[in-house]
C-alpha cells in the first residue's frame, strides 16, 4: 500500500512540474503579445520553424520504440525537441522567440501525441512524458534564458569567431537535460520497484551513455545546420534516426521471438516431469528482482532472466528425475553435473554464451568465492539463492513455508550462498508480503 502510494505521489509531483512549467510559459507568452514591443513569434520562418518541429515531435512521440527489458523511449521526439529549444537561426535569419515558445510547442506536440495514442489503444506513459518535457525545459531554460557566461544566456553570445565553443555548449547543454532525464527516470524506478537508489541511479546513467550521447549529438547537428542549409536541416539530419529507429525495432522483433523461444525452452523440463510446474518462470521473476535489488544493469537483468529460464535444462540428461526436481537437494556432484550438462546444450545452439557462463557455475557454493577467490558470476549467486528458495518453498507456498524456506537458506549464509544475494531475497519478499508485488521481469531502467 504504503509502494503504491508513494509511486502515486512522485507521478503526480512530475505531472504537477510539468504542468506548471507549461502555465508559466503560456503566461509569459500572453504577457509578451499584450505589452509593446517585438512579438514572440514575428516572422514566416520562425512559424515554420515551430510547426515543423512540432510535427517532428509529434511524429516521434507516437512511434516510441521498446526494446526488450527497456522501457519506451522516443529518440527523434529528443532530437527534435533539443534541436528546437537550441536553434537561433535559419539560414541568415535570426530566430528570435524564447524559451517559454520552445515549451508551448513542445507541450503540444506532446499532448497532441498522446491523443493519438489514445485513439490508437496504445498506453500513453504520463510519468515518462512528463519527465522528457523536463529534460526538454532544461535545455530552452539553460540555453536561451539563463546568464550562464558574462550575464547573457548562451544563444545571444557572438560565436561567429569561435563556432566550435557553440558546439560543445550545446552539447554540454544538452549532456545536462540527458542526465537530469536520467535521474527522474532512476526516481521513478527507485520508487516503483524499491530499487535502491544508488542502484537505480547507476543503471540510469549506464543506460544513456550511447543513446544519449547520439541524441545530444543530434539535437545539436540540427541546430547548427540550420544556419547553412535551413528547415531542410530538421528532415535531413532526422532520417538517419529514423532509420536506426527501423533497425531498433527489428532487433527487438529478433530479441523478443529470441525470449519466447527460451521460454519454450524452459518447459521442456517441466512437460518432462523433471521439475514442478512453472518452476523456471517463478525462478527467472525471482531472480531478476534480486537482480535490480543489487543494482545489476538492464543488459545484464536480461542474462539473469534466461539463465534463470535455463537453469535446470541440465536435468534433461538424468536418465533418473531428482524428487519434484529440487536440485538444491541433490548431492553436490550430482548439481555440478547438471550445471555443466545445461551448459553444454546452451552452448550447441551458438548463442548466448555469457548465459552458459553463468548456468556452468551455477551450483557452486558462494565459499569458493570467500576462501578460494574463484570468480562466479553474480548472476549465478542469485540464481542460486532464488532456485533454493523455490526448492524449499514449493509450487503454492505458505507464509510458514516462506519463513522455513529463508531460515533454511540462513544455514547455508557465507558457505552456500552469498549473504548479499540472500538479504536482496528478503527485502523482495517484503515487498510481495507489502503487497506491493515482485519486480516485473522485462522492465530495469533504461532510456
């Protein structure tokens, strides 16, 4: 209860943010039109600047992009929106509006977008819109508006002699929006999924360095070609993150049939009768929860999720099925052996191998680690953790099952299992009994 509230109370302080940044422009927008003196929006091209932009926007908002275990992003609405807020001419035109137009335009744009996916059934994600309108006011505010250098905002500075300086402001300009997007998305991750900060933060800023670094790159490009070759700079300089953007969704479609065929996977030793119903699946949620309680990064999360998904596909070489499959039972050869053997089949298929990495060490205990300094992946300790805690619980566990389950890990804590894995499976636990659910398997942070 006390989860959903809170992830209630930041979505409502970011839409309340954003909608007060909007108000605040519209009212410096009516204030500027009604006083004597230039207008916020004077000449045909400025007009066509903005209506432009505001299509590109539009245009990008509604075909966001997902890659598996990432959420929504929407790379040319970012483009787009910092190429806006930091063009200052077109051509040999100079743009005169300010920051407060930037937004308005923006703000449109964005509302008019989530129209469309509305009409379209598609979820419209207030909080993440929320936060890339921030990120968006952070560059028209930092770039046309605050006296950063000799008491004059950025865009009113003579760059005529040293052009390249305007680059690199506007992309330091723009680094800062990346990274303040980067850390509302952390809180929201933090407060959703109780992800520790310092976690969520670090996967946030892990996730942003390529795709923000483009975006950034990007913005700035169509800001800087407008002043050689005009509008025309907006559609040209977009095309290529378009195309990725094709490209992005088809390596999606490849990940996602790539998921689904683990999945398949992953039954065969249930339909087998090696291991109890749904056992696997119950392991991979598990062991991704435990994974982001630990901070481990999207890319990573995704290597847990199908070791986990695998992690007993070595049973299919017993010519004898172990009790209800309880591995964690069986004696410790016979666990290494099953390791190795669902390493072995992973690694026929040619693919994945830093998950068959992970399912050969699997069983081996966290005191190989302490005493003898062996290297196991992290992933294999949680993966662990999570199968024994499935093993003891069992298929419809009780609140006396769960207890007896964590007091027998406790047993093992520094020899079998690593302690740091075992206290991220206690405080998943307290969130399911909180009632605010596990970790969703295919959602760390990410841009």
């Amino acid at each position: 209860m006390r989860a959903r509230w809170a992830r209630g109370r930041l979505a409502t302080v970011l839409a309340t943010t954003a909608g007060a940044v909007v108000v605040v422009c519209l009212w410096l927008t009516l204030v500027a039109a009604s006083t004597p003196g230039p207008r916020p929006v004077t000449t045909s091209t400025e007009r066509w600047v903005l209506v432009t932009f505001l299509l590109t926007i539009v245009l990008g908002e509604v075909n966001r992009i997902r890659l598996p275990g990432a959420r929504e992003s929407a790379p040319m609405s970012v483009a787009g929106t910092f190429g806006l807020a930091m063009t200052t001419m077109v051509g040999l035109e100079h743009v005169t509006f300010g920051p407060a137009i930037c937004l308005l335009t923006t703000a449109v744009a964005m509302l008019l977008a989530t129209g469309l996916r509305l009409r379209r059934h598609l979820a419209p994600h207030y909080t993440e819109v929320a936060i890339r309108f921030l990120s968006v006011a952070v560059v028209a505010v930092g770039f046309r508006w605050l006296p950063l250098v000799g008491g004059q905002p950025l865009e009113r500075l003579d760059w005529e002699e040293r052009r390249w300086l305007l680059a690199v402001a506007m992309v330091l300009v723009s680094g800062v929006a990346i990274v303040a997007e980067s850390l509302l998305t952390a809180a929201v991750e933090a407060v959703d999924h109780r992800v520790p900060w310092h976690a969520a933060v670090s996967n946030g800023l892990g996730d942003i360095v390529g795709l923000g670094a483009a975006l950034a790159a990007s913005g700035t490009l169509i800001a800087l070609a407008e002043r050689a070759i005009g509008i025309v700079a907006i559609p040209v300089f977009l095309l290529p993150l378009a195309l990725t953007q094709f490209a992005l969704r088809r390596y999606a479609g490849i990940r996602e049939t790539q998921g689904q065929t683990i999945r398949t996977l992953s039954r065969l030793t249930e339909l087998g009768g090696y291991t109890r119903p749904d056992h696997p699946t119950r392991v991979a949620h598990l062991s991704v929860a435990m994974a982001r309680m630990l901070g481990v990064s999207s890319r990573e999360a995704s290597s847990v999720e199908y070791a986990a998904l695998l992690h007993d596909i070595g049973q299919l070489a017993l010519r004898t099925p172990i009790p209800q499959g309880a591995t964690m039972m069986a004696a410790p050869a016979d666990q290494d052996r099953i390791a190795r053997d669902g390493a072995e089949i992973v690694r026929t298929t040619g693919v994945l191998a830093d998950v068959a990495d992970i399912l050969e060490v699997q069983a081996k205990p966290y005191r190989h680690v302490r005493e003898l300094g062996e290297n196991i992946p992290l992933a294999a300790r949680i993966i662990k953790v999570a199968n024994a805690y499935d093993d003891l619980a069992g298929e419809h566990p009780t609140s006396a099952s769960k207890a007896a389950a964590v007091e027998r890990i406790h047993l093992g804590l520094g020899y079998e299992y690593d302690p740091a894995v075992v206290e991220a499976l206690e405080r998943v636990l307290d969130l399911r009994r909180d009632g605010s659910g596990a970790v969703p398997v295919a959602e760390p942070t990410a841009r």
